[in-house]
C-alpha cells in the first residue's frame, strides 16, 4: 500500500507534552494539506467532539521550551502564530478524521493512528524487557559478592603482566 506520508516523518512529529503523546495542530495541518487556520476551525465547529483528554491549548510555558528544544517558530513578528498551540493526543487526532472530510485527511489519518500503534508496542517491549532485567537482578541480588569475584578472576587471568611483577622460572646470577 502506498503511504502519502513516511512513517519516519509522522513519528518525528509526535511529542510527548504533560506526560502524553501529542501532535501539534500546525504539525497535522501539514501532514493532512490545510492550513492550521483551518484545521482549528473545524475543531471550533465541533467542541463537543474535542475533550480535554482528545486535545489541549499549549501553555506560554510549554510553548517556550518547544521553542528553544525544537526550534519552532514564535507566535509574534514575521508573520507567527498569534495563538498558542493545540495538542492533539491519539484520541484527538483520531477524532480529527470525522471533522477533516477530504481524502486525504483520511488516509493520512489512518497512519497517523498506525504510527501510535506502532510507538506503543515499541513502548510496551522495551517495559517487557525492563522487568525481565529487573527479575534477574533480584534473582542474583544474594549472589553479587560470588559474580564480582568470579569476574574479577576472569579479568585478572585476561590481563598482561606488567613489568614489575617478578617473572617465574630459573634465574642466571652475574657473577
């Protein structure tokens, strides 16, 4: 299946603002080809779809520290935003695709909610892997005196004599 958008290009986009994974409106205005004036403007035409927990309006705050990590332009001069930005989570971009009716929108929509799905189970592998560790670790938690030892061993026998240390074998005095 041909894909309007790389995967790599949507993954870029998502960020992770208040503990959530989010895209910003401008950030799916162009992935979806509208202006950000117009994608907020069909979310102000249907609030009720757009909870608090589908999206949210940036803080000065937040926006300053996109600003400086990222390098997002600023809301004043030159033609900025005079608005602080929306962040859409998962839901709410998912909810986007029933306000957003062009075809593209649509088909861009569907791997934006395949990149989530994808970030997530990446996520989910890597706690999968964390806890195994972790199981390990309590398992050998009474044994770490005798494994220091062991590798300390392996380490010592691995490890070429120095030229101080006193060589073994016969040894011819002058005189």
């Amino acid at each position: 299946m041909e894909q309007l958008v790389p995967i790599e290009r949507i993954e870029a986009k998502i960020l992770l603002i208040r503990g959530q994974k989010v895209m910003l409106d401008r950030d799916l205005a162009e992935l979806y080809g509208v202006t950000t004036g117009n994608l907020n403007k069909a979310v102000r035409r249907n609030t009720e779809r757009f909870p608090e927990d589908f999206m949210f309006q940036l803080t000065k705050e937040e926006f300053d520290d996109l600003i400086f990590h990222f390098g997002i332009s600023k809301t004043e001069g030159r033609g900025g935003r005079r608005y602080l930005p929306y962040a859409f989570t998962e839901q709410g971009v998912a909810m986007l695709s029933s306000v957003l009716n062009s075809k593209r929108a649509i088909l861009v929509n569907i791997q934006i909610m395949r990149t989530f799905t994808k970030l997530r189970r990446i996520l989910a592998s890597h706690d999968d892997l964390r806890k195994k560790i972790e199981a390990i670790e309590r398992k050998v938690e009474g044994y770490d005196v005798q494994i220091k030892a062991v590798f300390d061993a392996i380490r010592s026998l691995m490890t070429p004599p120095t030229k101080e240390q006193k060589k073994i074998g016969f040894r011819k005095d002058k005189g």
